[in-house]
C-alpha cells in the first residue's frame, strides 16, 4: 500500500474545494453547459462516497478542468470584493496628499508647475536632506500598498469590458505641463496611468541626492494633479493609476527584458547594416566604438538613429550631448556602447507597454514623440518576423493623420478636468461621442481579419474615419454645448494625432512564439512566467491587432 504523499493531500484538498464551488455555481445556475457536451456524462458520473464526501476516482480531467476554471472565476470576483478601484485610488492619493499635500498647495497658489517647485525645493542642501531622508520609507509604503492591492486594481481593469482604456507608457509618467486627460479623455473612457515611483526605481537607486529629491517632488507635484479625476465619483474611472508589474516582480521584468533584447538586435542590425546573431555578439561589437568617430562610421542607417527628436545637429554632436547627459553619463562613456542600450532600453520599454495594453485590453497612448518612433519602430519590427512567417506584407502602419488636414489635425484636447467630469455626471459622453463618430473605438478595436492583411485597406479606414472626424469637429463646435460653465467650442487643438497598426494579431512577437510552442527549448518555456504564458493562450484566442496612438498638441485653436 502506497503512503499519499504530502503534495499529494494538498491537491486532494484544493481539488475537494474546486468541487464544492463548482457544485455551488452549478445549482445557483451560474454555469451552463450546453447539451451534448462530454463533461455533461463527466458530471454525471461523480458520485459519492459512504462518508458523503465525493469519491475523487470518479471525476475524471474534464470536471477537474471546469472546476478549476470555475473556481479561478470565483477567486477573481471575490478577491475585486475586498476593495473597490475607487477606494484603492483614495487610499493612494490620500498618502500622496498626506505627504506632499503642502507642497501643492503652494505650487497652485503660486501657479507654478512640478518642474518649477522641484527646481525650488532642492536649491539648497538642508531642503534636499530634508526631503530624501525619509524617501526610503516613502518607497517601501508606496511598494507595500500595490503589493497588497495592486493585483485588485489590475483585476478591475481587466475586468472594465466594452470601454475604451488608453494606457499611458513611453515616460516616467505624462508631461507635467499638460494633463493627459484633457487631450485624450473624450477620445477614451479610461486613461491608466503608472505609479511615477515604482517607474523611478533607478533614479532613486542611482543618482545623486539633488535629483532624487527633485524628482520625488516633481512626481508627487504632478501625480496630484490627477487625484479630482482619478477619484472622482463617476461610474467609469476616467483616471486610474496602476503599478507596473515588472516594477512588483522580477520575473516579469526579465521577461520584458528578455524580449528587448531580441528587438534590440533587430534596431541594432538596421542602424549598423549588419546582422547580430546574439546580445553578445552586439555588445562585443558596440564595444569595439569606444569613440565617437569610430561609432559614427559604422552607421549604416541614419534614420534608425534617434535619441531625442528634439535634439538638433549631426549624429557627431548628438552622440556626444547624450554621452554627456544625467541619463547616460553615470553608467556608459562608450558611444558604441550607448546605442546598443538605447536600443535595448528603449524596446524594453515598448515590449511591457505592449503587453500591458493587451493584459488590460487597452491601446497605447503616447504623447512623446520619441517613445512614440520606438515604438512605431517595434511594431515594425515584430510585422517583419509575422510577414516571414505567413508570407504576407505590408503587415503595418504608421499614419500621421494630421496629414489628412489641409493644416494640422483638429481635435477636441484642452478639456477642463472638472468638464471632463461633469461630462460623465450628465451623461454627455455618449452624445459627443455620437457627433465625433466612432473612427477612435474602429481603429483600437481592429482586427487583422478585417484588415485583409492590406496596407491600403488600413489606410482608408483610418484616413475615412478622420475625415468623418474633422468634418463632425465643425458641427460639434456649432452646438455651443457648455460643461462646467465651459463652451465645448474652446477644447478645440491642433496638433499630431497619429496612429500605428501592426497586423500580427498578437501585441508583441513573442507572445505570438510563446502561443505557438515555437521556442527552442523545454528550459525556455519553464523560465517564462505563468502569467506571460496565461496571456499568450489569450492573445491567440483574441487575435487582436496592437495599435498604438499618439497625441500631441501644439497649440490651443481659436
């Protein structure tokens, strides 16, 4: 007679529990099962044993599966009952407020911005010492609390099905002279926005005390900004702020690094015209570029080198501005070296914004231009891999639409906060929506079947729908609507409005690998974290085009 092992029991126990939830949904009529199905004979042949309990020998693998499924719906539901995504978001500004609270409220009655009082705040020593010596605990709260709520809130989310969800990336967080909602949020219903802190690890971990104290005001300055509207009482957030999970677990930030890396071989073999079969063979070859002249012969395509696309001048003097910088000067002085990071910083970047955005069923927002060009460049890149594995082509896009204009694009973006709120509270969303036309929900909503894998067919769309969008601009601002004592005439910007598509029907490549078992190795797969392998079985079921948006105002229209 064989001893039950201990792992054994414990299954035992978990599989009983399935069993009872199940059976519980069952009667409450909470599960169907439609007729002719095998797990109706499963079902039907469980039986119990002379203690009451049921005889586990009689439920076979297609009751043990429902049960479980069943069950993590249960657990899901239930654990979204101990907080509210509205009492989560108080919770969190309510310690921000706590903290920095006096800090804004001098930066509103001195109309200043997060920049100008961080700049005010760490001239001295004594201020700076003041600010950073408690900045440890600071970040260990800030840690603790998503560690104990963070999974609610991305449950929440995820769970926010039928509405339009932009997730912020690209950036620590949005530009602290604009708020992110009054450009985009008639355009979506929920903005996600990632914790400023958690983002900066590095900074705090790195840089000098100075920075680290202007930076720790600077977010928190800028992060109030948003607490009316995150917190506003309105049946969809129009704001929400979520910790990124790479920021709570290494695993998945390995992965996302992992995933960079690839991509960085990629942008690394354009920008050098030449091919790198691994990391290292990249890095051994950057570090071969120890000087500026040595790094500049070897590009072979200009247009795959960007750092900033406000930066001005040759490559010569923008390798040499960014060797100079606070970001790079600390950690790399070889100019071969710095663009091989760059590439990977910034495709690691772009793969968790990616995969965030398809883990909350949500489209990318952007409003730097240069996050927004890597991006556009890893959406390319990833349609590359898919075109050569289907032999399509033309499997993506990048549409400035404000081409479509005789001018600049016009689009209602300088919404006042409290008429973004007064908006829900009325029910005027869905009107304004209406006269806009649905030309933003067709593009996020895309779908590579409806696309016939055609660039041409992508473009019409998009060019149809914002033309139809400007044409409703002009009928929008005839109604003279007010929210907030505001006339919705006086929102109106012009400005870049651009849109990315890549037709892979997975977000990121190498989900769409993971999907289809197509790794090289039994040890690879192991090392991928089960959460990245639950969303890769999602994404394939979804088959979902990525799209990404970009929103960037220039100036206010009159």
């Amino acid at each position: 007679m064989f001893e039950t092992s201990k792992e054994e029991i414990e299954y035992e126990k978990r599989l009983r529990r399935r069993l009872k939830i199940l059976q519980e949904k069952l009667k409450e009529g909470n599960v169907k099962i439609a007729e002719g199905l095998d797990v109706e004979k499963s079902l039907l042949a469980v039986r119990s044993g002379p203690d009451g309990e049921i005889d586990l020998n009689t439920v076979d693998g297609l009751v043990r599966s429902m049960a479980l499924a069943v069950t993590a719906m249960h657990d899901r539901e239930e654990l979204k009952k101990e907080a509210s995504l509205n009492e989560i978001q108080n919770m969190y500004f309510q310690f921000i407020e706590q903290n920095f609270g006096h800090f804004y409220k001098i930066m509103r009655d001195q109309d200043l911005t997060p920049h100008d009082i961080g700049n005010a705040l760490t001239q001295n020593e004594r201020a700076i010492d003041e600010i950073t010596d408690k900045l440890e605990e600071f970040l260990d709260t800030i840690n603790q609390f998503w560690e104990g709520v963070g999974e609610i809130a991305h449950i929440h989310l995820e769970d926010m099905n039928g509405n339009i969800k932009g997730i912020f990336g690209g950036d620590l967080f949005p530009s602290h002279n604009e708020n992110i909602a009054s450009k985009c949020g008639i355009y979506t219903d929920t903005i996600v926005l990632p914790d400023p802190f958690l983002r900066s690890k590095h900074i705090f971990a790195t840089y000098p005390k100075k920075r680290q104290a202007f930076y720790l005001v600077k977010h928190a300055m800028n992060i109030l900004q948003y607490k009316t509207l995150a917190c506003a009482n309105v049946d969809i957030p129009i704001i929400a702020i979520l910790p990124d999970l790479g920021a709570l677990q290494e695993d998945e930030r390995e992965f996302f690094f992992s995933l960079g890396k690839d991509d960085s071989l990629i942008h690394a073999g354009k920008l050098f015209n030449r091919n790198f079969e691994s990391f290292d063979e990249l890095m051994g070859f950057a570090q071969k570029l120890d000087t500026i002249e040595k790094a500049v012969a070897e590009i072979g395509d200009k247009s795959r080198f960007l750092f900033d696309t406000e930066w001005t001048g040759d490559i010569s003097s923008q390798l040499n501005q960014a060797l100079q910088s606070e970001h790079y000067k600390p950690f790399v002085d070889s100019p071969g070296v710095l663009l091989a990071s760059q590439a990977l910083g910034r495709m690691t970047v772009s793969n968790e914004l990616l995969i965030k955005s398809r883990r909350l069923n949500g489209t990318p927002i952007i409003d730097a231009p240069t996050s927004w060009k890597y991006l556009a460049w890893k959406m390319e890149y990833d349609s590359e891999r898919a075109e050569s594995q289907t032999g399509d082509h033309d499997l993506h896009i990048v549409k400035g639409l404000q081409d479509l204009a005789m001018n600049e694009m016009e689009w209602l973006g300088n919404i006042p906060p409290e008429a973004l709120i007064d908006i829900r509270k009325q029910g005027a969303m869905d009107d304004i929506r209406e006269m806009l036309g649905n030309g933003i929900n067709n593009i996020v909503n895309s779908n590579p079947t409806d696309f016939y894998k055609s660039k041409a067919h992508i473009l019409k769309n998009i060019d149809n729908a914002f033309l139809q969008h400007k044409k409703n601009i002009d009928e929008l601002k005839s109604k003279q609507w007010k929210f907030a004592g505001k006339d919705i005439g006086s929102w109106m910007v012009t400005g870049s409005l651009g849109v990315a598509a890549a037709v892979t029907g997975m977000p990121v490549w190498g989900l769409a690998a993971i999907a289809a078992d197509q790794l090289l190795d039994a040890p690879k797969l192991k090392d991928i974290p089960q959460s990245i392998r639950d969303l890769a079985d999602e994404s394939n079921k979804v088959k979902k085009s990525p799209v990404g948006m970009l929103f960037r105002v220039r100036n206010k229209s009159t």
